[in-house]
C-alpha cells in the first residue's frame, strides 16, 4: 500500500496524472485550431495554404503555448492584443503599408512583354479573385500601351505537386479583350523566383529586355525585385485590390488582411535578400 501511494505521488510529481496540464494542452489545442479557421476564414496568408496542415499547426502552437508559464504568457498575449488593436481599429500601420507598394511609371516607349504573375485557381478551375484582379489590370494596361507580348504563369497544383492547374479560365478573360496572337504562358511554377526564371528562359536575354510586371499591389515590391535580379528592367505595376479597402484602410478586415500581407511579404523580401533573389 504504502508503495503504491509513493508511485502515485512521484507519478503527480512528473506530470503523468497532471489532469490539469491535461486541460490546459486540452483547450490550448481548440483555441489553435480556432485561431487558425479564423486565419483562413479571413483570408490571412497562412502556412501552407492547405487546410489540414494549417490546422494541425494551429493545434501544436495552441498545445506549445498552453505549456508556457503564465508568467511569461500573459504578457506576450497581452502585447499580441494590444499590437492587433492599434493594427486594426486605427489607421496607423496606413503609411508602411501603402509606401510598401511599389508603382513604376509607364514609358512612352514599347513595352517587351507584360508579365502577369499568378495566384491560384479554385477547385471550379476559376482564376481566384487575386489571380482575376491581375488578369484585368494587365489588359487594361494593354490597351493603352504598345505591347509585344503578354505572358501569364501557370501556378502548378501545389508546392509538392508539379501538374499544371487549368489555364482555361485564362483564356476566356484574354479571349475578352480580343487577341490571344500574343499571349504566351510559362509552367508550371510554384514561387515568384520561379516565375522570374521561367519568364526569363522565355525571352533571354534578359537584359535587354524592358517588363511591365502585374500583380497584386503588396507584392510588387518583392516580386519586381525578383525580376530584376534574373536580369530584367522591371517597370512595376500594381493591380487593382478589390479584396479589401486597401489605400482608404478603413475597416476591421481590411486593416487586418492588409498588414497581415505587409508583414508576409516583408518576411518574403528578407528570405529572398538572404538567398540572392532579389536586389
């Protein structure tokens, strides 16, 4: 008796019958998987762009948070609650957001190619809304510019799956616009640095050549720098934002999604500074 009560103790010592450790990893883990539907219901970038993985990743910060002292939780959360504010109910992250865009001037002179970076197709094999807004900014472009070529990139089906998603959706909003004798298309590809390559492999050499790159306004920065370092004279063109009120930054969501894609593409641009893909 008396050793079975000792085992008991030494096993509530270590945390083997720790209910209340239990609990806590317990609801950590609902309140990741929250956080992270929330993320994805809001269109946040996310970590994978796949649901069950980002859940699952929300599930193992909610545990690894829940496993942190409170003494060192509590401030952090309070910080995060108090940085999440200021970001969304004033407009002071306004300014690094806008200036973050990068929005060239067009020369009088010919454009090479209009370049039209990708974004993803839904599983209706529909350009999504990203995708669309780049599309159409890129015609409209077109029709006040001389032009040689227009190239779209093909976005394969995932970052480990290589096959090439529909392209037919493409066509159609090109077919709009009355000539398809100067679309070209490069694939499949899976980042912006791949999309620099690819384009450059189909108009080499690069250096002679003078770009407009299209796409959506808070990645013009990193993905014009991209172009360049393959060898291109970028000149960089935003998109329309129909998504959210991106220069009024008015608005919960719209303050929200924005600085949340300003911060991802500041990481991006350090990640591509750190691998020589951008200048």
């Amino acid at each position: 008796m008396f050793r079975h009560v000792t085992a008991r103790s030494a096993a509530r010592r270590f945390g083997v019958f720790d209910t209340s450790r239990t609990r806590s990893a317990l609801l950590g883990a609902a309140l990741g998987c929250l956080a992270a539907f929330a993320c994805m219901m809001a269109g946040l970038p996310v970590i994978s762009g796949h649901a069950a993985i980002d859940l699952l990743a929300g599930i193992a910060l909610g545990v690894g948070a829940s496993l942190v002292p409170m003494s060192v939780l509590a401030p952090i959360t309070v910080a995060i609650v108090v940085a999440l504010g200021a970001a969304t109910l004033t407009p002071v992250m306004s300014g690094p957001v806008t200036s973050w865009i990068r929005r060239d001037s067009i020369p009088s002179a010919r454009l090479d190619a209009v370049v039209v970076l990708s974004s993803s197709v839904t599983a209706d094999s529909v350009l999504d809304p990203a995708a669309t807004e780049r599309l159409l900014s890129a015609l409209q472009l077109m029709r006040g510019h001389e032009v040689a070529t227009l190239i779209t990139t093909r976005p394969a089906a995932s970052r480990r799956d290589l096959r090439e998603v529909s392209n037919a959706d493409q066509r159609a909003l090109i077919t709009l616009a009355g000539d398809t004798s100067r679309w070209r298309e490069v694939g499949p590809v899976r980042t912006t640095r791949e999309e620099a390559l690819r384009v450059a492999e189909l108009l080499a050499p690069a250096a002679s050549r003078t770009i407009a790159v299209v796409t959506s306004p808070l990645h013009t920065r990193r993905a014009c720098a991209a172009f360049e370092a393959v060898g291109f004279h970028v000149v960089c063109v935003p998109s329309t934002e129909r998504m959210y009120a991106l220069y009024a930054f008015s608005g919960v969501r719209s303050r929200l999604i924005a600085v949340a894609d300003w911060a991802y593409e500041r990481l991006g641009m350090i990640e591509y500074r750190a691998r020589g893909w951008a200048r």
